[in-house]
C-alpha cells in the first residue's frame, strides 16, 4: 500500500509547498451573501393562499469568492481549482443581495 498512504512527514512536506504556492484563491475577495430568490409555484391556489405566500421573504446565504461583477450581476463560485477553472457558481443580479461581508483568511 506504499504510495497511498503517505507519511506524516512525507504529508507535511507536500502541505509546507502547497501553503506557499500561490492559488487562484488568492486573486479573488472571499466574501458572505445574504440575498433574495426568486420563487415558483406551479400548483392553482386561492386568492388568500396566494397572498399569504407572496408576502412571506425567503432568503439565501452563500459563501464564495468573486469572479465576476458588472453594474447588474455578481458571480461567485464555491469552488476554485489549482489550474484555475471555476466549480459551483452562482450569478446574483445585485439589487437582490441584502448583505455583503468580506472574509479575511489566514494563510
């Protein structure tokens, strides 16, 4: 099983060159959201049903950095590969986000 299961000090040395090369992470602000959806319903409903639901908010948090933003939309993504491609990504149109935070993270 040599070769799967690396050891300890084997793993430190792979983390210690990992930890200082540079990632695509690095090039893109981490940020929180807290943002409005949009929903659907397909089923028919009353007229009271309906109000009911359309005065309730229904919000989503995401975490993710920031690959793109123009005047309408900000893009973030979940997940970044070393070689730089983008996993996971959502498009929010702006005038739906309610908070924005930035995290700062340790290196």
């Amino acid at each position: 099983m040599r070769g799967v299961y690396q050891s300890s000090k084997a793993r430190q040395r792979i983390a210690k060159k990992v930890s200082k090369t540079p990632t695509p992470a690095d090039k893109y602000p981490l940020v929180f959201l807290k943002w409005l959806d949009a929903e659907s319903k397909p089923q028919w409903e009353s007229k009271d049903e309906t109000d009911r639901w359309s005065n309730e908010i229904f919000t989503v948090t995401d975490v993710g950095w920031i690959i793109d933003e123009n005047k309408t939309y900000v893009t973030i993504c979940s997940q970044l590969s070393s070689d730089g491609d983008f996993g996971s990504k959502t498009k929010i149109p702006k005038s739906w986000v309610l908070k924005r935070t930035r995290i700062k993270c340790q290196k």
